[in-house]
C-alpha cells in the first residue's frame, strides 16, 4: 500500500479527483465505495480492472522462496505446447511487489473452489503433489469454467483461453508440468501462487495473465458471477440505478459486504426478501460493489472488538470531497492501518487530530457495533453517520477534569472531600488512558454489572452506552441506575472478590454519572421521568479547595460540608424541589440515611473494633421504601445510643453524635410515611449506596492533621 506521500505524488489533485465521486457521502455504501476506491488506487492502481484484484490475499508471500510457479504456453503456432526455451515449461521464483498487477490475483474465499483468477493461491504449506496439481488446474479447470468459456466465445482474444484448454488434454504436457515442479521444488512444501504465461506470437514475449485483456475479463465474469447467486439465487440482477453513483446500471443484489449487511439472510435488512428480487430493494451497480468489497482492509482496521461485539468506527470527510480532504483522509485511514493495534481507531483519530490545525478536523465518523448470534445473523446497534470524535474525546477530558479537579472529589483542607479517590481505580485517578477507557468500554466495564462476553446477547447495555458515547446520544438514566445498583449489590457480598462496602466503585459510579450530564454543550444522560429528570443535570461543585467547608465560626466542618455537596447535587438539591413529597425530597432521604449508616459504621470499626457494622447489617440490597422507615429508626436509635456513651465516657458531648444528618432524617424520613414514596427502587438504593460512601469518607484528613497518633481511632476520638 502506498504511503500517504507516495498516494499524493502518484495521483496529483486533478488525477485523483477524477476518480472521487460527485457527491458528499450520505450513506454507509458511499463510504465503503470512497474506502474502496481510495484501496483500490493504493494498491493496484486505476483502471477497469483494478478494483477486481485482491493483493492483500496474498500479501504474506511477497518475497518469499518459492511462492510464484508459473506454467509457460507457447500459443503462438498452430498447436499449443509448453514453453521449450532456457526457461523451460515451469518457473518456480519469487512473487514481488512489482508483480502484483501482473499476475492479477483475484481471491476467490471459498474453502473449496478455484480462484476467480487464472492465478490462484495454494493453502499453507502445500506438497509439491498438491501444488502441482493447482498448477495443471490453470488449464483443466479454469480454462474451461463456465463463466470463462462464455467470456471467452465473446472476446476477440478468446482463442488464448481455448488453447490453454486444449493443452489441459494432453497428458504428456501435464506429466511434464508436475515432473518440473516437483523437481524443481526439491520435495519440500510450499505456499505459493499459481499461474500461466502465455506467449501468442512468434517472435513475441510471454505474457503475464494481467497483461491479457481477455485473461482480466475473465477474471471480473467469473467474480461478478457470484455477486447474483449467494444464497441459492439464481440471478439477482437487474437493471436499476445505482444507489451509488445516481446512474443507470446493471445492479447486483447477493454482493458481499465488508460489514455483512444486506445479505440474504439479513432479513432485518430486507423484511420480506425475495431473494431474485433482492436488487430491486438494494441495487448496486457491478463496479461498485467489487469497489464497496476492496473496502474491507480500510473497515476492519477502523474495527475493534469489545463486549463480544464489533465496533464499527469509520472516519470520512464532512461535505464535498475535495483532492485535498481525500489527501487527509488517506493519511488518516493509512495510520490507522499500519498501528500496531494496541489502539483503537478513535485515538488514532484523536493523535491524528491533534498534530493537525484546527480548521483541518474535517471528519465526521460512520458508528456502529454488530453483535453476532448466529451463523451469518446479526444485530446492529446505533447506527449513525453523525459519530464525531469530540464525543468521546469531550467525555474522557471532562471525567479527568471531574475528578481531579472539582471540590467533591479533592480538598486540601483538614477534613476529607465528600467522596474518596483511589490512585489504582482509573476512574477516580484522572487516568491518562481515560480516552481509550471510554473508546474500548472498560469505562462502562469498570461500573456496570458484570457479564461473561462470551455468552453476550443483543441486549448488553454496555454496548448500548458505548455505541451512545460514541455518537452523541443520551443514555437513559434509568439503565445506568440499573446496572449502577447490580454492580454495588454483587460486589457487597462476601462470597465475591470483593468482600465489604465498595466505596471506590459508588465514587466511580457517580463520577460518571457527572461526567456525562456535564460534557459542555454534549448532554449524554436522558429520562422521560420527570423524578429523575434532575439527574440529568450537571452539578455546580465548585473547582477549587472546599474551604468553604470550614465553618466561620469555629464549629464542626461536616455540617457545611454536607449541605454545599446536596444544594450543588441537582439530583438531591432542595433548591430544585423541596416539597416532602418529591421524588427529589425521597432520593435526597435515601442518601442521608447511607450517609449516617456510614458514618456510624466507620465508628463502629475504628472506635467499637466491631467486624460487622451497621454498613454490613444494612446492605444496598436490603434497602426498599417498605424499609427503610425501620432501617431509619434504628440507625437513629444506634446513633444515640453511642452519643449517650461518649457522654458517659468524657463527660460532656456536644450534641447528638452525627447531629447534621440526624435532624435532616427526621424532616425527610422519620416524619413522612415512605410507604407513600413514589422512589424507584434502583434509585432509592443507588443514593443510600453515595450516601453510604460519603458517610464512610467523612472524617479528618489524617494526612492533613497535624495530629502525632498513628491509630485514626484515635484521632476520631480526640475531636
């Protein structure tokens, strides 16, 4: 393949324009065919038959010993025979890149079968019986195809193609052909190309199968051939205009596609397909479908595999594509080839992106995921053409920035933020890898309910998320509390791997929930529920240090601390709703209910040395509206009762132990009756899950205190 330098100096502007199509691409099939056209003209150059060769087939043996046997025809007298000169009737040498167009390979990838080509391709390490066996095959079985027998009574040169299947019946010049190449060979295997040089005049030189006319026609009959008969078509053909190029044509409707769709079994894509007809529903042209299938290098390196799933990533250039755009474009696409596949194509874009000028970010980007269930049976996820690389760049920046940033996850003063990081938990570490997190959907693996991607359905709501991510559509809130809250519940059990309260995973979990309701002007969270809609929202944290905490007058930091982080969490916000009826009201009790159940269950483990806590005796899963009236009661009952014991102990407290949150659990819950909530259970447990977590985070910063004791035990006990 040429290099994006070579491209430009091979095919100078006014060159390469006359080959780019008219029209801006609207339509996956434009795409392909721009990604074909700009193969085709990479690798075997323009011209009719170029988009019909398939150089990469057998790209692996450019090169290497012995991977070219050519058979020698002498047609230029009354009789065909095999080549008598130095050479001999046999040549066994290397294929080499100057070859490529020459020997005009065309694949054809069927298991069984010979190749649409006079030049057709061995397996791996065949015996020298075996290969000589494909190259006698070059004119007892492709000489005589069907298709290339009807080719060749209409081509004027057809008689070259007859007098290689008159010399296929002479069983003296077959012997002689696998007497030379198993001499030649040595008895040692080979992986090797197979082909014929014919010469047709007297004084004339042999003649390579992509130096003959009739040899290329041939070729594309025999290919094209199989573009009507997939499938147990007969002829799916027709005379239509192509959805391509706008212009009348001779449409094919079985072709192949480097993304299998619109094939005979996709009856998603063809509701009530008649297999004869299926040009009528999908006509394309001949040419262009061979030009959409020599798309498939550029398809699959813009490919990568997540959550059992293909991701489909294609960059193309936005509006009218100029010499200079397709320039671009090729680079690009080029880049994105050579990687060594430890990134996905949306980085490669992103780095792509970033050495280029601001008025140069052209591309626009086809997205897609497949999910495979069945032999040749796929589903398609979020579809688009509007995919563009600011989506997930803008997510990955923003979630840094949240968590690296902003007061609720950072402070320097002597009392911890709201919520806790961890340097080893990407998500809460301001990863530098965060782009690729969220590209490759570790970013939703890291936080959604765990899956085995072997057995992964259709319904995988990971796929969904990063399909959404990438082509800047909401995801319902609704599925990110579901799947929020199964992740929390599975990890909270002592029969996993991860034994306790997760609280790095909760902080994770809601920095992406920020993350994606605050993505400038991206807004990636949706509901149709006026209750959750305030979720939706981005929050106000402030981006600096949270002295603000700190009270002014000298009392407790956790009370101020406390009400900033709820009035700045839309979703918990009084200021947006603070009706006791609310959904708003209710979530905002779920959450300080977590919160005193954490608080207290820190002190019960660092001050009681207890191994079960009121975290442990009241789980995420054990939450419901039908009890955490009762939960309430008791977490309240448990918080006097170490109040009166502190008192005891040292003789004056002041106050109610945890007071700050106390009497916020009386207003919300302990006085309305949360039989009459109206709360979603995912809800309702995924903000007892925060508030749990930012119970079990609200305590001295040790390492801000100036405090010597080495036990936070201690240091609790001395405030």
């Amino acid at each position: 393949m040429l290099s994006p330098e070579k491209f430009q100096e091979q095919y100078p502007a006014d060159k390469l324009e006359a080959e780019l199509p008219d029209s801006p691409i609207g339509s996956l099939r434009g795409l392909q065919y721009l990604y074909g056209k700009l193969y085709t003209l990479a690798t075997t150059g323009g011209g009719k038959y170029a988009p019909y060769l398939t150089p990469d087939a057998a790209g692996d043996l450019v090169d290497t010993d012995d991977s070219l046997i050519v058979v020698r025809v002498d047609a230029s007298g009354d009789e065909p025979r095999l080549a008598d000169d130095d050479l001999g009737p046999v040549q066994v040498t290397r294929y080499t890149t100057d070859l490529i167009q020459q020997v005009g390979h065309c694949k054809y990838p069927a298991a069984a079968g010979i190749d649409h080509s006079a030049t057709h391709q061995s397996g791996q390490d065949s015996e020298p019986e075996k290969l000589a066996r494909y190259a006698k095959e070059r004119l007892t079985k492709w000489a005589v195809d069907d298709v290339v027998t009807q080719t060749a009574d209409k081509h004027p040169a057809g008689w070259i193609i007859d007098r290689l299947a008159e010399l296929g019946e002479d069983e003296a010049a077959l012997d002689t052909i696998e007497e030379a190449i198993t001499r030649k060979l040595g008895g040692e295997s080979a992986t090797s190309l197979l082909t014929v040089r014919v010469k047709t005049e007297t004084d004339g030189d042999y003649q390579w199968p992509g130096d003959l006319d009739v040899f290329n026609e041939a070729m594309r009959q025999r290919k094209l051939s199989k573009l009507v008969t997939k499938n147990k078509a007969k002829d799916s053909s027709g005379d239509a205009t192509d959805l391509v190029t706008g212009l009348p044509a001779r449409t094919v409707g079985t072709s192949e596609d480097p993304q299998n769709y619109f094939l005979g079994k996709q009856l998603e894509k063809f509701p009530g397909l008649d297999i004869e007809n299926a040009w009528r529903s999908h006509p394309i042209s001949e040419d262009a479908a061979i030009t959409v299938m020599n798309a498939e290098t550029f398809v699959e390196a813009c490919t990568y595999r997540t959550f059992g799933a293909k991701v489909y990533y294609l960059p193309y250039i936005f509006g009218r594509l100029t010499p200079q755009k397709a320039y671009k474009l090729y680079g690009l696409l080029h880049r994105i080839v050579e990687d060594d596949g430890d990134t996905t194509p949306i980085e490669q874009a992103h780095i792509n992106q970033r050495e280029q000028e601001p008025a140069d970010r052209l591309y626009r980007f086809y997205v897609s995921a497949i999910m495979p269930h069945q032999m040749s049976r796929y589903d398609v996820f979020g579809e688009t053409l509007n995919g563009r690389l600011h989506y997930p760049t803008e997510l990955a920046f923003t979630h840094n920035r949240f968590v690296e940033k902003v007061s609720v996850f950072n402070t320097r003063t002597e009392w911890t933020a709201p919520l806790p990081t961890n340097e080893k938990w990407g998500l809460l570490s301001g990863s530098d890898d965060q782009l690729g997190a969220v590209a490759n959907g570790w970013y939703f693996y890291q936080t959604f309910a765990e899956r085995d991607d072997d057995a992964a359905d259709a319904d995988d709501p990971r796929i969904e998320a990063l399909v959404s991510v990438l082509s800047g559509s909401p995801i319902s809130v609704d599925v990110l509390l579901e799947e929020y809250v199964d992740r929390i519940i599975d990890d909270q059990t002592d029969e996993g791997d991860h034994e306790g309260f997760p609280s790095f995973l909760v902080a994770s979990q809601f920095a992406q929930l920020c993350a994606l309701a605050d993505t400038d002007d991206l807004k990636l969270l949706k509901t149709t529920d006026p209750s959750k809609e305030p979720i939706t929202h981005e929050p106000t944290y402030e981006t600096h240090t949270m002295e603000n905490h700190f009270a002014t007058d000298g009392g407790h930091p956790a009370a101020p601390k406390l009400e900033s982080f709820i009035n700045d969490t839309p979703a918990l916000s009084p200021e947006r709703d603070d009706s006791p009826e609310s959904v708003t009201s209710q979530r905002r009790g779920a959450f300080l209910l977590g919160a005193l159940v954490g608080d207290i269950g820190s002190y019960q483990e660092y001050s009681e040395n207890r191994s079960t806590t009121l975290v442990d005796q009241y789980p995420v899963k054990s939450i419901s509206r039908s009890r955490i009236k009762k939960v309430t009661q008791e977490t309240v009952a448990k918080t006097l009762t170490y109040t009166r014991k502190e008192k005891k102990q040292k003789g004056i407290y002041p106050g109610t132990k945890a007071e700050h949150i106390v009497e916020r659990l009386r207003e919300t819950i302990l006085n309305p009756d949360p039989d009459e909530w109206e709360i979603e259970t995912d809800d309702l447990r995924f903000y007892y899950a925060l508030g749990v977590t930012y119970g079990m985070n609200d305590h001295p910063d040790w390492s801000q205190t100036n405090s010597d004791a080495d036990n936070p035990a201690e240091t609790e006990e001395e405030l």
